[in-house]
C-alpha cells in the first residue's frame, strides 16, 4: 500500500466531546453494505445544513450503512460505539455537533461525545432548577427550529400560494414528531394552545358527542386541576355524572375500584399517566383495557409522562392522550391531544375547520414546530438514556438527604412506580414552604397553596390519606435535561442545612 493511500492515523480525541465549527464539512466514517462485502466509506455532510439535511442524511446513511465508526470533525476522530446506529447519527447530525461541550464537561459515556447539552442561558444565574415538572426551560435548539416561522415564513398554512407551502410542511412535519414520540399517526394529532384545552377537549369533546342525556364520567382523585374542574363544569353545564376513584397510600388507582365504578351510561374514563407531584404512574393498560370492556373511551393525561418515560398509544390502549409543551422543552401555550381514528368529539373551537374541524382557528405554525422539534428531542434523548441518567441523580439526592437526616426523610408516592424525574419527600418536623423559604440557593415546590398567608396540604398528597401536618411538610424536588450532579450536591447541602433552622423554629 502506498503511503498515500494509508489511512490517516487520527489525532487522540480531545477532551470535552465531539464539536464541530458551524461552517465545517464532517465526516461518518462507516462501512456500506454493498453486496455482501461490508466496504469501508466515508459521509461527509456540512454541518450549517444539517438541521435541514438531517433526515436525508439518515434515510442515506440507513440505507447504505451496516456499521458507523467513527465521526470526524477538524478538532478530532471520534468513535462510535456499536449500538451508535442510525437514530444517533440523526441526533447528531440535528444539533448536538453545532454546540460546543460545557466548560469542563466530563465525558460521562467515554465514547468523546458530550451527551449534556452546553449550559442553559436561563439557568446560569440562578439558584438551582429542581421544578421541572412546574416547567422545563425552553431548548436553544427547539427555539431555533421556531425561529424562522416567527421571522421568514409568515403565511397562513391553508393559503394555495407559495407562502402557504412552507408554513403547511412544516405544520405536517411537527404533526409527525409528536406522533412518532408517542407511537401515533400523524392524522391523530390536535394540536391546542394549553394541556388544559387539550383535556378540556378530551372530556366535553366525548361528553357532547355521545348523545347520552345523563353521561357517566369516571376520574380520580389526584388528577390535574384541568380535568377535575372540566368535570366539574360537565356536572354543572351539561347534567354528566362523575365518579372520582380513590387512590391509595402510593397514589394509585385500584383497577377494581373502576371496574366496579364503570356502568351502561359511562362515556368516559379520564386517568393520567403520571402524578405532577408524587411522579406515581398509573396502571394506565389494565385500567384502558378494562374500561373498553365496558364500551367506554379512555382518555390520559401524559402532560408528565410525555418525554419522560417511552409512551406508546398502542401499547397503553388508550383513545385519547394529552401532550404539554412546556413540560417537555417547548415553550407554554403549545400542546396536542391524540385522538385515535374513529373517536368522535365535539369540538373545542368552531371555525373555519382546522385541525380536523375539532380546534379552528389559523394555526400557530412556530409554536407546533417547536413541540415537534421538542418531541424528537425527547425521542432521541429517551433511545439515549436520559430516564436513567435523570434516575441516577434523582436518587443521589434523595440518597443524601436520608444520609443527612436519618430516620426523618419520607417518600411521598410509589418508590419504583414513579417518573425517573420526581423526587416528593417530607422531612419530620418541618414545612416545606420554610424549607424551601431557608434554602434560596434551590428553586422547588411543594404542593401546598399559599392564601392570604394561610398554607393548604396539597390536595393530591391528602388524596393519599396523608394528615394535613405532614402533607404540608412535602418538597417536590423535580430534575431534568440540565440538571447535573453538581446540582443535586448543591441542593442536597442548602436543604439540609435549611432544616434545622426550620426544624428548630417549630419547636
Ligand atoms: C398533569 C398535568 N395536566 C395538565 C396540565 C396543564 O397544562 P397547561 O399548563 O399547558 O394547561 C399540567 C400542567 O401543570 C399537568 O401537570
């Protein structure tokens, strides 16, 4: 072989993770399956266009691909690991090789690639973000994808022209996102402008479809505020019936209290996922499973779930399931409700017919293409591994605390039955409120509602049976895509010294 023929020997990679300069060509060294001979190639693609180029890149490289090896950028030869398939060459080729790894990243996999998206410009500053189930920080890349529907294409998606072509693919590709994130089509997808409206939705939608004068509605106790006051006003506006099923000490629906709840004139049954405060999940197949054998629609909340855990319509046998942007990275005022084929509703908005004449009004393109860049982003980082990442920190934290105060730590909700994310614990003789007041280094919640200076127990933890004295010493400690171990021992160290301070006081 000739010297110049030779394989360049590449450089070690450096430290901090794969990077790549906006303006630079890289390169997927692989081998092509090519009748029967698996020959050595090399993909180079640019990176400025490989968010537009990126499912392309990874229909040309699947088609071609058996084994990627390696990437290339000028700083350096990184290697892929042999499960680094298709799927992950897509994720890099649609944002991480634009980002530079954070000062001092640490290279947690030790394959060079950063996995720890670069510092979030919101959270620099601040005190230490553990409410990410209140909301999440809208990601840079989830902005940028919004960005230009904001700026450059401005038609309205219904429009024959060309400026209608733009914004209605666009709308159609968002529509696909959030449906492959959670195992739909994408003909099922509603998108609305809030979790509430999508819910809102899901139960008046079945409630005046069903042509029933007295519907059954079944629900649970510790349901968001969004489905229980939708019932509510069903029982006040339009004569339904509504069963709210208890939950036991964890948070958790018994299948035969719906079983034995369920009759001839039930309509619905509305059961969410995941718990907001305790992260407790719902046995959401058994419940569908036995509420379709009594002829009724099943609807889920997954405003929590969706992202956080792999969701998958089918597999859960749902009909009706609510997606929330700002709970997964896309900003407020964006969600979806999935409605399975022959579902009837009536609709939330009347109009000129959009979103299958159940939600008119002109669409919001940006916001739909940020909650779909936001569900591949969350697709992605699910095939990778976040939940168990997300889970490993979680559990240092609650680990410290414990170490740190023996004997006085206490879960609320189920220890293995919950979100990776959700971390709810009352600390023995304290209140969250004053924890959380000593400890301004954290930004928590607690579940409990302040008026005029008076503290209520979270009505969720008093579902579970909890007295009010120990529902109002709950912190929800909520973590997330930015959140890291430098976080949780921050955390760990200001609440603990926050509680004897609180602890004595009380006494
Ligand atoms: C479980 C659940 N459902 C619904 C919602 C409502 O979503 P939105 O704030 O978009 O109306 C939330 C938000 O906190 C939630 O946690």
């Amino acid at each position: 072989m000739k010297s110049d023929q030779r394989p360049r020997v590449p450089p070690d990679p450096p430290t901090g993770g794969f990077t790549a300069r906006r303006h630079e060509t890289v390169r997927i060294h692989c081998r092509l399956a090519c009748e029967d001979v698996a020959r050595p190639a090399v993909l180079p693609f640019k990176v400025a266009e490989a968010a537009d180029r990126s499912r392309e890149l990874v229909e040309r490289i699947g088609e071609l691909s058996e084994a990627p090896e390696a990437v290339e950028s000028r700083r350096g030869r990184w290697p892929l690991r042999p499960q680094d398939t298709v799927r992950r060459i897509g994720r890099l080729a649609t944002g991480v090789l634009q980002r530079r790894p954070a000062r001092g990243a640490r290279d947690r996999w030790g394959d060079g690639m950063t996995h720890l998206p670069a510092p979030h410009p919101g959270l620099a500053d601040g005190p230490v973000y553990l409410d990410y189930n209140a909301t999440t920080p809208v990601d840079p890349r989830v902005a940028a994808a919004m960005l230009p529907h904001l700026t450059r294409f401005f038609g309205n998606p219904s429009s024959g022209h060309p400026y209608g072509a733009r914004p209605r693919t666009a709308l159609a590709q968002a529509r696909a996102q959030v449906a492959a994130l959670i195992g739909a089509r994408p003909e099922g997808i509603v998108f609305t402008a809030s979790g509430s409206e999508a819910d809102l939705l899901a139960l008046r939608g079945a409630v005046l479809a069903c042509g029933n004068r007295r519907p059954h509605l079944v629900t649970q106790a510790t349901e968001h505020p969004a489905v229980l006051a939708s019932c509510r006003a069903l029982e006040r506006l339009h004569g339904a019936r509504v069963t709210v099923l208890p939950v036991d000490g964890e948070g958790l629906v018994d299948p035969g209290a719906l079983s034995d709840a369920l009759g001839p004139d039930t309509v619905l049954v509305s059961v969410m996922a995941a718990n907001n405060e305790t992260g407790a999940l719902q046995p959401i197949p058994e419940l569908a499973a036995r509420t379709h054998a009594h002829g009724a629609l099943f609807h889920c909340d997954a405003a929590q779930a969706a992202g956080r855990i792999p969701l998958d319509v089918i597999g859960l046998g749902v009909d009706l399931l609510t997606v929330v942007g700002h709970k997964m990275y896309a900003p407020k005022g964006i969600a979806a409700l999935w409605v399975r084929d022959g579902v009837r509703l009536e609709p939330v908005v009347y109009g000129g017919g959009q979103e299958r004449g159940l939600r008119s009004g002109t669409e919001n393109t940006a916001l739909a293409v940020a909650l779909g860049a936001a569900a591949q982003l969350a697709a992605d980082e699910l095939s990778d591994g976040a939940p168990s990442r997300i889970r490993a920190l979680r559990d240092e934290l609650h680990a410290h605390l414990a170490d740190a105060l023996p004997g006085r730590v206490h879960l609320n909700g189920p220890d293995l039955r919950r979100l990776p994310n959700t971390l709810n614990v009352g600390i023995d003789g304290t209140r969250g409120h004053e924890v959380l007041r000593a400890a301004p280094g954290i930004a928590a919640a607690t579940g409990s509602a302040c008026h005029s200076g008076t503290h209520t127990p979270s009505p969720v933890l008093t579902a579970m049976g909890q007295d009010p004295d120990r529902a109002l010493g709950a912190l929800r400690l909520t973590l997330g895509r930015w959140s890291t171990a430098q976080d949780v021992a921050t955390a760990a160290r200001v609440l603990v010294r926050a509680v004897p301070a609180v602890a004595g006081s009380r006494r």
